[in-house]
C-alpha cells in the first residue's frame, strides 16, 4: 500500500515538475496544444460511443426477435406433436 502510495506521489511530482518545465522553456502553447488534442480526442470518444451504443441497441433488438421467434416455433413444434399423437 505504501508502495503505491509513493508511486502516486512521485508521478504527481513529476507531472508538476514537467509543467513547470515546459511553461518556462515554451510558454502555454504546448499546453494549449495538448488541450486542443484532448478536446478531439473526446468528440472522438463520444461519437465512437455513440456509435457502439447504437449498434448494442440493435443487436438488443434482434436477439429479443430471434427469442421471440424460437419460442413461437417451439409452440408450434409442440402444437404440431401433440395433434400427430
């Protein structure tokens, strides 16, 4: 447990650290940059989601029909048996 902890701690100095660094040496435009990135990314994120979710729905909607037709064709099967005895 301390061992993360630690680990934790240390990558949060050195993200500080690494801050610091590139607003003294380049300004805010690299962090901008990275801004600017992870703002794509997430339209990215969200509409790639959008999309999976969509397809889950219709993958939710076609087995419910396949269910439904299984257990229609089961009761006929069974209606069919039981006139054949």
């Amino acid at each position: 447990m301390c061992k993360a902890i630690r680990r934790i701690v240390c990558l949060v100095f050195l993200f500080v650290v690494v801050f610091f660094v590139i607003a003294v040496l380049r300004g805010g435009e690299p962090l901008r940059w990275f801004g600017k990135k992870t703002e794509e990314t997430g339209k990215v994120i969200r509409k790639k989601s959008e999309e999976l979710a969509d397809e889950a729905d219709r993958i939710n909607r076609t087995s419910r029909e396949l269910k439904r037709d299984v257990n229609e064709v089961k009761k006929r099967s069974q209606e069919l048996i039981k006139k054949v005895k």
